[in-house]
C-alpha cells in the first residue's frame, strides 16, 4: 500500500491549478494527525507549498521547472472551496476598467470571510473582510463597477460614471440600479441616476 505522503500526492496531481488542498478534504486517505504530518513533510519536501493556515497548493510543472499557481486561478478555486465570495479589490477593479493608470503595489481581495494573507512566494496576498455591499454581483462586471467607484469615492464617482458611460454596456447600470438599495447612499443615488440618463 503507497505510504501517505504518495497518496496525498497522487489526489494533488489529479487537481486542476490552483485548488487548494487541506487536512480535512484527505480524511478519506488517513486521520487527521497522519494527514496533518504528512502535508508537513511534503511541505518541507517542496512538494506542496502553503500558503497559509491550513491551506496548502500543488506546484505546477512546467518545462522551464516547478512554478506557483497562478494568484488569480488560486483565489478563485478558493472561493470556491471555502463558500466564500472573493472578489478583486476596488483599486485593482478601477485599474481594470482603466479609471487609475497606477497599478496596485500589493495584491489584494475582498472577502466574505475572514481578513488574512496567503503566501505565494515572496508575495503576499491579502484577503480583507469586506461588508457584504461590496460584494454586490461579485463575479459581474457591474460588481467590478460598483468596487471601484466605492474605492474612488463621492469625488471622483462622477466622473468615472461619464467615462464608464462610454465603456460598459447599459444593462450594467440596470444591474447596479437593481441592487442599489444595498449600497451606501451616495453610491446608490449616482449609479440610480446614472441608469436613468443611460
């Protein structure tokens, strides 16, 4: 019978990128003590690398050696696997939509859980508790519009409407409208008009 650490092995390789791997998703291979030991020693191995408490990744191979998993295809899986909303910040979002030409220094998400940092190498990556209006139509670009003009604020919203106006198709401003009673008011009163004049 393979020992454990090949086992773990084994269910990590059949992965795709950047699916988390944690203790209790190998309950089925070993108890907890063994499986916890085990994802320790292939961490020390350089097998797997964790990122943070409890979660841990599967280097991928490439013909240029062993990368990280992509940030972005890690957080998603993620999400996904903890039944979080994860969601990109308002400064990468209004970078995305090209409101800011700076580029954020650190790479940072929004969260329904809890506040913490991963490690992917040398980068760190920040998961911060966001009140649920943030995470509005998370995964749409309409969610992406309403996180950015929050990290904008009242000053500069008008204005990234105007250009906004230009760029994304209408039906997102009906998207936003439709949940502006959750966001602050403000927000809501720009994005309910901003719908109507569209």
């Amino acid at each position: 019978m393979k020992r454990l650490t090949e086992q773990i092995l084994a269910h990590a390789e059949k992965l795709p990128e950047g699916t988390p791997i944690a203790a209790k998703g190998l309950l089925h291979l070993g108890t907890r003590a063994g499986v916890d030991q085990a994802l320790s020693r292939l961490t020390k191995r350089g097998q797997l690398f964790r990122a943070g408490q409890g979660i841990y990744f599967f280097p991928i191979k490439s013909r240029f050696g062993m990368r990280l998993p992509l940030v972005g295809k890690a957080i998603k899986a993620l999400a996904k696997h903890r039944g979080e909303t994860i969601v990109q910040h308002g400064a990468a979002a209004a970078n995305a939509l090209g409101l800011v030409t700076q580029m954020p220094l650190r790479s940072v998400y929004l969260t329904s859980g809890r506040s913490r940092n991963l490690k992917f190498g040398e980068e760190i990556v920040e998961l911060r508790h966001a009140p649920s209006w943030q995470l509005v139509l998370a995964n749409h670009p309409a969610g992406q519009v309403v996180r950015a003009l929050a990290w904008l604020g009242p000053e500069e919203a008008e204005g990234a409407i105007k250009t906004l106006k230009r760029k994304i198709p209408a039906r997102a401003f009906d998207e936003m409208a439709a949940v502006a009673h959750q966001l602050p008011d403000w927000l809501a009163e720009k994005i309910t008009r901003a719908a109507i004049d569209v």
